[in-house]
C-alpha cells in the first residue's frame, strides 16, 4: 500500500488514519477537532473525534490560522517533518525548505519572496491558497516548533531558546509557546521526561524520524566519504565542522538507545541552532516517508529482495550546497578513495583551521588557490575553479530551496559539468526523491546484481515505472553494486562524496 499526499488523499482516507493512530502518516497532516479547538497528530492516543468534529490541515501553521491549539497530549510539532516538501518541486515546498533554512530569520519575508522570484503579496497569497497559512505565520510555526524542541530535549535557558528559535524577545517567544501549546514555557519544560546534561554551550536531542531508518548504511556512507579534519565518522556516528552564517559550528548526529538518532552540536550564534537542526536532517534524510518509499519500490519483483534487505533505505543530503558541488566535480570519473584523498589534501591546504579540526575551504579559497592543490586534467581544475569563483560571485546559486528545474538548467550551463553531476547534485542539495543516475558504474553495476537492464537507456526505461521515488532506487542499486567496480573512462565511476 502507498500513501498519498494530503493534496491527493480523501476525507475517508485521512479519517481511516487516525481511526487507525497511524503513525505512518504522523507529520504529514494534522487533524483540528472543532468540539475541542485542538489539533493533533494522526497517531495521537485520544479517543477518535466524529467525523463532523473533524477538519484537516496540512501544516500545524494553517491549523493555528483556523484558530487551533496544539494537543498537550500529543504534541504535533514533534512530529517528523513532511516529505512532501522535497517530493514537490512547486514554489510552496521551495518556501518550506528554506523557511526551515532560517531564511526569513535572516532576510525576512521579502527575502524569502526574492529567492523565490515573487513580490511578498504574491508569495502570501500563494502560500495562503496552498498550505492555509502565510509566510510570516509558517515562520511562526516553525519557531514554536524549535522551541518546544530545545525546551524539551536540552537544559538551554528560556532566555537562549527564544532567541535559538529564531524569535525576536523573549516575550514574543513566550506568547507564542502560550498561544500554540497553551502552557507556558516553563509548564512545557516541566513536561519533558528526562533531563539532557552535556557540557556548557553543547546541546544533545532527539531527532525524530519514521521507521525503518537504514542507520547502518548512511553511518556507512559517511564514513566512506568523510574527509579527515573536517568530518568523522564511525559505524554509528558522524560528526563535522561547518560553516554556518552566524559563525562556525560543530554537531555530532549518533544513534542512541533504541531506533533513536541524537544530535550534539555547538554554534557560534544562537539563531543558527534551529538551521543547524534543520541541516543535519537533510543530511539524514529524517523527513523520508519510508513506508510509501518501500511500497512503491518492493511492489517490482525485481526489487522486493533489495527493499527487504534494506527496508528504510535513505538518501544523504549536504551540509553545505557550494561544497558539494565541489565534491561531485572533484569526484567525476574517479573512485571514492581517489576523490576522498584529493578532496582532504584540498580541505587541509585551504580549509579554515577551527577547535579540533578545519572546516572546508571557501568558494574564494578554492577559486583564489585550488590551481595549486588539485591534481588532474587542466580542463577539470578549470573548471572546478570556475565554478568556485561563479558560486563566490554570486553568479551562479545554488541553494536548498532552488527550483530543480532551473538548478539543473544553470549547473549545465557551466563548463566541465555535465548530467551525472548536475543530477547527482540536485539529488543530495534538493532532496529531490526522483533522480536516476544510468550512467553511474555502480548503478549499473547493481542494475546487472538485480536482473535489470544495465546499459543506461533500457535501463532508465525500466526505472521510470518507479517515479516519484527514483533517488532511492539509486540508492538500492548502489548498495546492490559488487565491492569492486569496474574501472572506466568513458562514464562517471561510482558516487563520490
């Protein structure tokens, strides 16, 4: 069975959920009861309301609009984020992505409406229309989200979570956590079960995310391709230095007791914390929705045994946009191993020294002196400095809220960047869930494992029957490659970092 988007399912069909305290569909929709005036999570433990109780919403941000509060029982905005904002390609989902990002924090929502390429009026209406609230009022939302977050899971002062959560005053944090949960900051605390006690200017919480979560492979994966100084990474844990726009900031994501992943992490600025959070589940990839993404996939015989094997399969994000764009180029049509060693001699030439560690070079650096680290063909070092230099500029972006359409288009557009790299891109910076890679060795390689066809153009042939969700068939595939890969020039070699 799959699970539509809210967009796409009936009054019947969300009803059946929280008949059902399904909590597959947690975080995908909330449901306002009117006979109360609260909102709640589809696995939310209360008795069911009648269906002529019950409205839905698809942001906890539209229910409060409607006049809603948050379930104490429940809590909604602990819920995982939707997937639905990396499945749709549409400016709503671009809007929720960078609003995550901390982007109206920093610009406002003229910012956030130039990023998009619409006046602030329009980009009101049109988030109105679709998701039931503005941008000012799902900026909101997101803040009461994060402080819930920190209020619950670390022993921050309020004064040091209002302002983390990106809130102006503390008393506009106060009445806002008054007004969407009804307590008040120090009730909401005195809630939480257990007590987080790390060292000074450290937090440690919990990150939730929908079961099956594949920990073991992407704790695998960072640490095939983590670079020595900058990141660490180990069989259930990975760590990292990064910049962030309020200074340098360092986070550790582990898994703890259970199924559950923890974040560590200290920022320079107290109003990165939220966007670091919100980074750190990109990375993760935590709003997957692997329930559906299983479903879909294992219903091909061809992949059941692949599902099975890996149920809950996920695929890694960046920590940072421009640097991975010069992770993909250094890495064309050379092996993990090699772009991992080229890629640490160019961190530890012109990386930033830090606390324990560097972080990766600046776009300036890389432009200004990646001539003198790099090795390889001229025209490659051309052009990964060429893009180094257009990305410092500014004349080409590329952020977690582009269009996929136009970042793939632009990324073309520059020399030494071809498809793979373009669309290798678009599926670790966006988190577009519907990127096939044929002419990735070891996509082929795993395409031929699974008795499918492995020249490319059968090959995406057979792969577009299992659209939207094509970004996570590369992922099984490349799980499913043989150890060693076969070496070849005239294709990109497996993905890189």
């Amino acid at each position: 069975m799959t699970f539509p988007a809210l967009s796409t399912m009936s009054f019947d069909e969300r009803y059946r959920a929280i008949d059902a305290r399904d909590i597959r569909f947690d975080g995908q929709f909330v449901t306002a009861v009117h006979s109360t005036g609260i909102y709640c999570r589809p696995s939310c433990p209360a008795r069911t309301p009648k269906r002529e109780n019950v409205s839905f919403y698809p942001t906890s941000a539209a229910a409060h609009e409607a006049g809603f509060r948050a379930c104490k029982r429940c809590l909604p905005e602990a819920a995982p984020g939707s997937s639905a904002w990396d499945l749709r390609g549409d400016a709503a989902a671009r809007a929720m992505r960078l609003i995550a990002d901390g982007v109206v924090e920093r610009e406002g929502v003229s910012g956030l409406a130039a990023r998009l390429g619409y006046s602030s009026r329009h980009l009101t209406r049109l988030l109105t229309t679709e998701l039931g609230a503005g941008p000012l009022a799902l900026a909101r939302a997101h803040r009461a989200h994060n402080a819930r977050m920190l209020l619950v899971g670390t022993d921050l002062p309020i004064a040091d979570i209002a302002f983390s959560a990106g809130f102006a005053s503390i008393r506009q944090c106060n009445d806002t956590i008054r007004e969407v949960f009804g307590l008040t900051p120090t009730e909401l605390r005195a809630r939480r079960r257990t007590s987080s006690v790390v060292s000074p200017g450290t937090i440690d919480l919990v990150l939730p995310h929908r079961e099956p979560m594949d920990a073991a492979g992407i704790f695998s994966w960072m640490a095939a391709r983590a670079l020595p100084g900058v990141e660490s990474a180990t069989d259930n844990s990975f760590a990292r230095h990064l910049r962030m726009p309020g200074g340098y900031a360092w986070f550790e994501v582990r898994r703890g007791e259970g199924a559950t992943l923890r974040l560590r992490a200290r920022v320079a600025h107290l109003g990165d914390l939220a966007p670091l959070v919100a980074t750190t589940r990109r990375i993760f990839d935590l709003d997957a929705d692997p329930a559906a993404v299983d479903a879909a996939l294992s219903s091909h015989p061809e992949l059941a045994p692949l599902v099975a094997r890996v149920p809950g399969i996920r695929v890694p994000g960046s920590a940072d946009p421009h640097e991975m764009l010069i992770r993909a180029m250094v890495g064309q049509q050379i092996t993990v191993v090699a772009a991992r060693t080229a890629l640490t001699a160019l961190a530890e030439a012109l990386g930033e020294k830090v606390d324990g560690g560097h972080l990766f070079p600046t776009m300036s650096a890389i432009a200004e002196h990646g001539a003198e680290v790099l090795r390889g063909p001229a025209a490659r070092i051309r052009a990964i400095t060429g893009a180094a230099a257009a990305l410092a500029d500014g004349s080409l972006t590329l952020t977690v809220g582009d269009d996929r359409v136009a970042q793939r288009a632009e990324l073309l557009a520059m020399p030494g960047i071809g498809p793979w790299t373009a669309d290798y891109v678009r599926m670790r910076v966006i988190g577009d869930p519907d990127v096939f890679l044929p002419g990735d060795v070891a996509v082929r390689a795993g395409a031929a494992a699974a008795g499918l066809p492995a020249d490319p153009k059968p090959l995406t042939a057979w792969a577009e029957r299992t659209a939207p969700w094509r970004s996570y068939l590369t992922a099984h595939l490349w799980r499913a490659a043989p150890v060693r890969v076969p070496k070849t020039t005239k294709t990109i070699s497996k993905e890189l970092s």
